[in-house]
C-alpha cells in the first residue's frame, strides 16, 4: 500500500508521562502504516527541558509559529517537590503558557459527544465550544484589604481583547458554528463595555459568521435551554469556571479536545487533560492501563486535518475523515476505556488503551 503524502511537516511537540506513552501507540498503531508523516519533532519530556535549559520549549514555539499547525501531548509543569525529586537546575514553566504567550492565541475546548453517554443536560445535542479569553482580569489584579474594605483592581489590553475577537471570529468561520459573546457591560460599561465594542467591531470583518451578544446572565439560561452547536465566547474568569461546568456536565475531561488559535491563523492542538500520572505508575508496574486516548487521537486528527485544509491535500483529508469515524464507531459500538464505561448508559465492554487502540484500526 503506498502511503498518504504530506507537503509541510507538523510541529510534533512530545510530552510526559502516560500521554507521552499512548503518543507512541497511536502513532505506530494508527497514523504511521497509513500516512507518510511528516513532522518537526521537538521533545518536551521533562528531563530533556531540564538538559536545554527549556530551549526545546522556546523552539517549539518557534516551530509552531513559522509551520502554523502544532500538535502537542501533555507535559508536566513541575511543582516544587518535583524539582527536588528530578533535581531538576530549576521550575520550568509551564510550556502551554510559553506557547499561548507567544501566539497570542486563544483556547477553544470542546466535548466529543457520545450516543450512549447523555450530558448532565438532556436538550444538548451537539457540543458547545467554549473560548475563554487568557489574558488580565483577576488574574492579574491587585487586591487589598484596610480599614474595613477590601479593593480589587483590574486591567486588559485592547490589544488582547482585540486578538482574542480575531481568533472566535476565525474559528467561527472555520468551523461553521455561531459565536455567542457574553459579558455585564450594564453593570460595567466601560470595563465589559470595550469587549462588548471589539466584538462588535471585528463582527464587521466577518459578516458571514452569525454574530449573537448577550448578557452572561441571559446567556446562562439560553445556554441551558438550547441544542448547543455554537462556540461561547468568553471573559477570563467567566470560561475558567463556565469550561469545567460544561465538561463536567458532558461527561469527561478525557473526552474534551482543545485547540489554540492565534489571530493571524495559527493553530496548536492538544487533548484537554493531562499526563495521567496515576496511570504511568502503573504502567511501569507492568499494567496496560485503561486510560482513555481519544481526546488525543482527535488533537492528531486535527492537526492532520488542517494541514490538509491549508496544503490542499485531498487524501489526508479523507483519511483524518476515516481515522474520526472509526474512533466514534468503536465508541458507539460499545467499546471503551474504564472511565466512559462508567458513564455509559447502555452495556459496553471496558477495554484497556492497546485493546481500544486495535478496535480502532481494525475500523479504519
Ligand atoms: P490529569 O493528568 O488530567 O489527571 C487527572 C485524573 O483524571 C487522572 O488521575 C484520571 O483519573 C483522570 N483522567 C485524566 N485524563 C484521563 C484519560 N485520558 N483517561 C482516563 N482518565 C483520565 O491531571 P493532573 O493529575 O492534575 O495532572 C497530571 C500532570 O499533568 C501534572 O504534572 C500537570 O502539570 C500536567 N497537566 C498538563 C496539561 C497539559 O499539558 N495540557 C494539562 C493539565 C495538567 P483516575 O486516576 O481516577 O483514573
Ligand atoms: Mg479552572
């Protein structure tokens, strides 16, 4: 058979831990036999930061910037004790904030539907986006407490609010949803008042996407009341809190993909959770856990998927389309890791990740 050819290489960004080890897999198992892969291979597994000097992260960025479509696995941002414990010359930052620094971007995360598993809220029947905005408010406010008071005080950068507007609006465009913004420009009408404004400004840059303001509280109910099938735009604390009640209420962080977009059409693609550490002890206790390779097998499929887009590459296209499909297939058919299985409403079989991973391949 021959293989499916790429034109430019993939920013291929390694990570840690179980991810790092079900990164392998799917490639061997379900990409390699049937695509020609091409990619820029920069490995961000902690120790080899460490021997950098965190170079590998600086050119990794820079490799997602100058190819335009990363994909990268889960890395470990060190805590104190894991300094001490892999001796490490200091604490890393974490590589998801050098890369969402660099391109300005914003993250998109959305859940992947299942037919057995049915959201905390019935009435959803496709998922819904949420992009929060990563930059300012809160979390980089000043606070104090005198004299019986306590004071908070706040700062965003047009400059931000207007790359964040950018990046929904092209990701709205992309992928043919409506975009929802919502914020308390009542309340607030010159803070929340320029978002409400950038949004409505870059509408016009954009008058086939269709464009719906409201305020957060009116959005709360819509968004309960609704189908889904929209992205949900959103100020910093409000996606950080409406993000985790939406996956929880989907069903799982393992089933939650996430994307980052920067305003000038660069995209990095990742599964939403992280290196599984309890999983790896395990596997290295010589067990082939059961942990759940869908979110990143879509982060593959994504970036697969754009960079056929944007090289105009028909069979890559197709086979993404494939690779997509047999991962549902054996999903809907019953077959899946130990923490969807628990969440099924009708009878599965639990499977560990190498036994998913074949059903997956005997489908494609
Ligand atoms: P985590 O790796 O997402 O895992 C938390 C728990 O969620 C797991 O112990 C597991 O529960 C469950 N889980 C998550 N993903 C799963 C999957 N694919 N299949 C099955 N179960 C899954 O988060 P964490 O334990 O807070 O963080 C671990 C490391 O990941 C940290 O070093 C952190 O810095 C890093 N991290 C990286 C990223 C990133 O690179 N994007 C994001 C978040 C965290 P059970 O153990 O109960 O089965
Ligand atoms: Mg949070």
């Amino acid at each position: 058979m021959t293989k499916i050819q790429m034109k430019t290489p993939l920013a291929e960004i390694d990570g840690d831990e179980m991810t790092r080890v079900i990164w392998r897999w799917i490639k061997d198992e379900l990409i390699l036999p049937y695509v020609d892969l091409k990619t820029e291979y920069y490995d961000l597994e902690l120790t080899n930061r460490d021997a950098t000097s965190d170079k590998i992260t600086l050119d990794a960025v820079e490799a997602t910037g100058r190819l335009g479509v990363a994909v990268k696995c889960a890395t470990i941002t060190p805590t104190a004790a894991q300094v001490t414990e892999h001796k490490l010359k200091q604490q890393w930052k974490s590589p998801n904030a050098a890369i969402r620094g660099a391109l300005d971007g914003t993250v998109f995360r959305a859940p992947i539907p299942l037919e057995c598993v049915t959201p905390a809220v019935p009435r959803w029947k496709k998922p819904i986006t949420i992009a929060r905005h990563a930059y300012g408010d809160i979390y980089k406010n000043i606070e104090q407490r005198a004299g019986g008071v306590v004071i908070q005080t706040l700062h965003n950068t047009e400059k931000s609010i207007k790359a964040f507007a950018e990046s929904c609006f092209k990701y709205a465009e992309d992928t043919c949803q409506p975009l929802w913004f919502s914020c308390k420009d009542t309340i607030s009408p010159i803070y929340d008042g320029a978002f409400r404004e950038i949004f409505a400004e870059t509408a016009h840059d954009y008058p086939n996407v269709d464009y719906f303001y409201t305020l957060i509280d009116d959005a709360v109910s819509r968004v309960i009341r609704s189908e889904g099938g929209f992205i949900w735009a959103l100020k910093n604390y409000d996606g950080d809190v409406m993000s985790d009640m939406l996956s929880s209420a989907f069903g799982s962080l393992s089933m939650m993909t996430s994307v980052l977009v920067s305003p000038d059409g660069k995209y990095e693609y990742e599964a939403a959770h992280g290196t599984v550490t309890r999983h790896y002890y395990r596997y290295l206790d010589g067990e082939t856990p059961g942990t759940n390779p869908v979110a990143t097998i879509f982060a593959w499929i994504g970036a697969l998927r754009k960079r056929a887009e944007l090289d105009e590459l028909p069979e890559l296209l197709d086979f993404t389309a494939g690779l997509e499909a047999a991962t549902l297939d054996t999903l809907n058919g019953g077959i899946m890791t130990g923490d969807l299985a628990a969440l099924a409403s009708s009878k599965v079989r639990a499977v560990n990740t190498l036994e998913f991973l074949a059903a997956v391949k005997a489908r494609i």
